[in-house]
C-alpha cells in the first residue's frame, strides 16, 4: 500500500483512483523506512517493479535506522526530521513504523502517545512542511472484528491523532 502510494507519488499518476496533482517529474518522497523486518533490498525491488526509474530515484529520499540512530532523544529525532524536510522539501513523509521513530516510555499510556505525535506534528509543521504525512503502525492478533482499529498496539490516541485512518488487514485463514 505504501509502496504504492510512494510510487504514485514520484510518478505522479493517480493512487486508488485519485488523482495526484503534482506536475509530472516533480512529487518527491521522503520515505523513512525503519521497518527491521522488511529488508531495504526488498523496498528497493518493490519499488522498482512499481516503475520507478533510476532517474526518478533521486526524488525519493529513503533514510533508515542507521540515519536517525545517533539521535536518542525524541528532541534530536525531530529537529533531524525537520532539516530532513527543509532540505528536500518532500510532497509526502512517510515513516514507516511510527513507533520505530518515536520515543516514548509507554506507547499504550494515552498523553505520552499524543505528546509524542503532536510534537511530531509540531516539527513538521514548524519545518515549513505542508504536504502528507503517512506512518505504519502495527496491529495484533485480531480480539474485535467488529472494530480492527482495536487491534493497533499502542494507545488509542494514535487513532484520534491523524486526519485520515486506513485499515488494511490480512486474515490467513481467510
């Protein structure tokens, strides 16, 4: 899904039958992948099998573990976040997984989540960065499947934190 959107992005062609407006050879993603379960040379041949070209790929700007891991504090993560933007002045921000980027003692404690994304909010927002902002979270073993938002580890705040929410589930069993 985010692969997809990426590449929308930098193509812009539309996603999900919307229409990306950017003028074309111009969307730029900054797409922070610290997902350690999903290897940086499968981002890189999904993303090419998507279509973008090596002339493309200087408009997406992947950073990882190894960009943000001097920065211990929530504080140093944002202000890196924030030159990150100033610098490459993205369409789209995606950090994939929220929870992998944020610092917080106890992601399931209400204030400490919305703490943690408002000042994530705040950062982007004082960088000067208009555009979207996309993360991954990660869910559990379905226990509601009347209300799979239920399911996202982590405080409920995360829900009530984003303008737009999208649930996508796969059920093995199914």
């Amino acid at each position: 899904f985010i692969r997809n959107l990426v590449a929308a992005i930098i193509k812009s062609r539309s996603f999900l039958g919307r229409c990306v407006s950017l003028e074309p050879g111009t969307g730029k993603v900054l797409y922070i992948h610290l997902d350690r379960k999903d290897s940086l040379w499968r981002v890189a041949k999904e993303l090419r099998e998507l279509g973008i070209t090596e002339a493309e790929s200087d408009r997406l700007i992947l950073r990882t573990e190894a960009h943000i891991e001097p920065y211990k504090l929530l504080d140093e993560r944002l202000a890196w976040l924030a030159e990150e933007v100033k610098a490459t002045k993205p369409h789209m921000v995606v950090i994939d997984l929220l929870w992998q980027f944020l610092i917080v003692k106890n992601s399931n404690e209400y204030n400490s989540t919305l703490d943690s994304i408002n000042a994530l909010q705040d950062a982007l927002k004082s960088a000067g960065y208009g555009g979207a902002l996309v993360v991954a979270l990660h869910a559990r073993k379905a226990t509601n499947p009347d209300e799979s938002f239920d399911d996202v580890l982590g405080s409920t705040g995360q829900r009530g934190s984003f303008s737009t929410n999208i649930m996508l589930s796969h059920r093995r069993r199914e």
